[in-house]
C-alpha cells in the first residue's frame, strides 16, 4: 500500500461539471425530488431487488433495509451531490467515505447501471409526468458523474491493492475469541495454513461475510483494532440484540448474532481486503516534518479503529502529541481499556481522558476519569492536531460541533460512522 491518501482523493476533488442548462433545472426539482423520497425510495429497492434478488442476499444489509437507513442513504447522498455539484463545492469526504464502503464490498461498475435503471423507474413512476424529458436528462447526467467518480476512485482502490475490481474476498481463520463484555467479542484472525492476512492502514477496516441458515450471504464492516504488519487482525464484534419495542425499534443483528454463537478457534470467514478512510496517514506519517499532533476521540465500541492508530504509534515509537479521549457508559462497558492503557504508556507524548456516565469513582483509568459525558473543556487540544472521531451518532454531531468551535479546521476533523450514512456526519 504504497500509493498516498492525497493522490487517491484527487480522483474525487474535481467532478466533470455540470452542463449549465441543467444546473438551474436541479436547483429547482431538487426540493421536489426530496420531498418524494421516501416514496421513490421504497419503489426502487422492490424494483431492483425483484429483478435482481441476489442483490439483496449476498450484498445488502438486510437489517438496515428493514428500518430504511440504506434507502435514505443512496437517496441522500444522490441528491447531497447534486447539491454540491451546483453550488460548486467539494465532494470529496462523502464520496471517499462511500467509494470504500463499495471497495469493500466488492462493487463492480456494471452495478451502477443496475442502480441507475431501478432508481429512474422508481423516479417516474412516483412523479409520473411530472419528470419531463429535460428534468430526466438532468438528474441522469447528476448520477451519471457522480458514479463516473466513483467508478474512477474504486477502481483505483483496487489497483492499489493489486487486484481486478471487485476481487477483494479472502479466506480468515479464527485464532483467538475473547468475550470482553457480555456484548463485545474480540476475535483474532489469521490467513488459512498459517499464512499471513494482507497489511492496512491504521484505522482502516475489513468487511466479515458469513453464510446464514436461509443460505443468504451477509457482510458487516469491522475496524482492525491492532497495528499492521503481524500478518494478523482482530475485530470487536458487538452483539446487536433485537427490539421491537418503542419507535426505535430495531432487529437483531444477523452477523453480529451468528460471529457470537458460532465464531471459534478454528471457524472459517469469508473477510476482504481492507478499506477506509479515517486512517493516521491524514495527519502525516513517521516522525518526518508532515506529522502533525493526533486527537483520537472516541465512544462505545468506536474505540477499535483508535487502537488501531495508537498500537502503530507505539510500535513505530512515534514521537508526536497524541491526545486520547473516550467516552463510556461505565467502567464495565468500556472494551479494550487495559490495551488502551499499555499501548498508550508507550508512547512518548500522549495524554489519555476517559468519560463515564456511571461509576467513575469505581476505576483509576484509563488515564485521568471524568463522570459524565466527554467535556472538551477539560482538556487543552494540541495546536494544528488532526482529530479522528469515532462513536454513535448523537456523540459523533455533538463532539464535531464543539471541535469546531474551539477552532479545529472542518479538514483537520476525520469521522466514521457504524452507519450506512455515515458520510452526513
């Protein structure tokens, strides 16, 4: 993995423009195409997954179907480029953040046109008339540089990881379970016959497929919480239980449930190469002149890819300002905090700052304990510091906002998401 973070994003950086008698025409539907999403959207997906149902048992997430996160997704982020491309302005963290998601995935650029095909029905056949010829041709010229980009960018995924497009599912063997919590399982992973797994960037994550009882092929991201290089990885699965209770109910997560109950030394996976975004090189790398200071800012099970990042500072003796902040529900909850604690006594510059909403008085670590929620105020952020940003959605919107105001450049905050949407952070 040689080719770096700046070159690939240049891909992404200047779209072909829009023809300029389109751009007033998605000025004005782009509000009517939003206020009929959420009737295009079930359409589309009856549609596309009536004509190809394998789409929906080996690729899609058949959870986040069920509550409608992956239909607003695609939704959004058509018409959130559409809005960037007329006002002129960058796409390039939402269209890296999904252009991974696919890699990882495996998404070949013939899927674009079965996307496109589906969607355009649907469009029609919700706003009937309504889609003139002048209207469809705008919005088809929006989809069609938005997937140009996004063929362009995975493409180049793949070829740095030195393979065809799409080819990026291996075999991985478990060498290791621990059950950290009652929800959390950490599992090591190894390549089969003792052979080594491929390297990553630090942060970066691999997704786990796994066959279920009705023979539907399944995938779930899951950040690799170790430093590369020891030809082995290790994810922390948390177990997402079902409930149907309440507005916000949700169903049981099938691959999270299956890793939990069967996943055993020995157990065979079907893993793929990895992939991601919010990775260390953003902010330099090595002790060169370009490494900057690093904030790693965390909630809940968003802990993983930080380990990730501080066990490569520590095995590389990094010598930069490493700020390490977390946020927990409780002392027992908090997965990782003894390895957190060791990599981090490594270091040779790092502060550590954990917050607990229950029991803080009950822990002496990691690092100085506050009760609550994470407080920025409480710590001194280091001058030009990139900041990476992992945890739920309310954490991640809340914390960004207060970075921001304390003076942190929009581009210098790196966030991911466990969410189909993540890019809207």
């Amino acid at each position: 993995m040689t080719t770096s973070l700046t070159s690939l994003e240049t891909i992404l950086a200047h779209p072909r423009e829009l023809s300029p008698h389109h751009v007033p025409i998605i000025r004005e539907t782009l509000p009517v195409i939003g206020a009929h999403i959420d009737e295009i959207t079930p359409v589309f997906y009856r549609t596309m997954f009536g004509n190809h149902p394998e789409l929906l048992r080996d690729t899609f997430n058949r959870g986040n179907q069920k509550l409608g996160a992956q239909q607003r997704a695609l939704a959004a982020s058509i018409a959130t480029f559409a809005t960037l491309l007329v006002d002129g302005r960058s796409p390039v963290d939402m269209l890296a953040r999904i252009g991974h998601k696919h890699a990882s995935l495996g998404i070949t650029a013939d899927q674009y046109q079965v996307v496109h095909d589906n969607l355009f029905a649907a469009i029609v056949e919700v706003l009937g008339e309504a889609i003139t010829p002048e209207i469809a041709a705008a919005w088809d010229e929006v989809y069609w540089i938005m997937a140009g980009v996004l063929v362009d960018f995975e493409n180049a995924l793949y070829a740095e990881a030195r393979v065809e497009p799409g080819d990026v599912f291996r075999t991985a063997v478990v060498l290791g379970r621990e059950d950290v919590t009652d929800s959390v399982t950490v599992l090591t992973l190894g390549g089969p016959d003792g052979d080594d797994l491929p390297d990553f960037r630090p942060g970066q994550y691999t997704s786990v497929g796994v066959v279920l009882p009705d023979g539907a092929r399944q995938l779930r991201q899951y950040s690799l919480s170790t430093a590369p290089g020891s030809g082995t990885w290790r994810i922390g699965v948390r177990r997402v239980d079902g409930d149907v209770s309440g507005e916000s109910s949700c169903p049981a997560g099938e691959v999270s449930g299956w890793l939990h109950a069967h996943a055993r030394v020995g157990t065979t996976l079907q893993v793929t190469l990895p992939f991601g975004d919010l990775v260390l090189d953003a902010a330099g790398t090595g002790a060169g002149p370009d490494a900057a200071p690093v904030v790693l800012c965390s909630a809940g099970i968003g802990i993983t890819p930080m380990l990730g990042m501080i066990a490569h500072l520590s095995a590389t003796d990094d010598p930069r300002r490493v700020l390490i902040l977390h946020a927990d529900r409780s002392p027992d909850q908090h997965v990782l905090a003894d390895e957190v604690a060791g990599e981090s006594s490594l270091l040779a510059d790092a502060e550590v700052h954990t917050w607990y909403e229950h029991g803080a008085d009950t822990t002496a670590g990691p690092g100085a304990v506050h009760h609550g929620v994470m407080d920025l105020s409480s710590v001194e952020l280091p001058a030009g510091a990139h900041v990476f940003l992992c945890g739920p959605t309310g954490f991640l919107q809340s914390v960004r906002a207060t970075f921001i105001e304390a003076g942190v450049p929009e581009q210098r905050i790196h966030a991911e998401l466990f969410a189909p949407n993540d890019w809207l952070v």
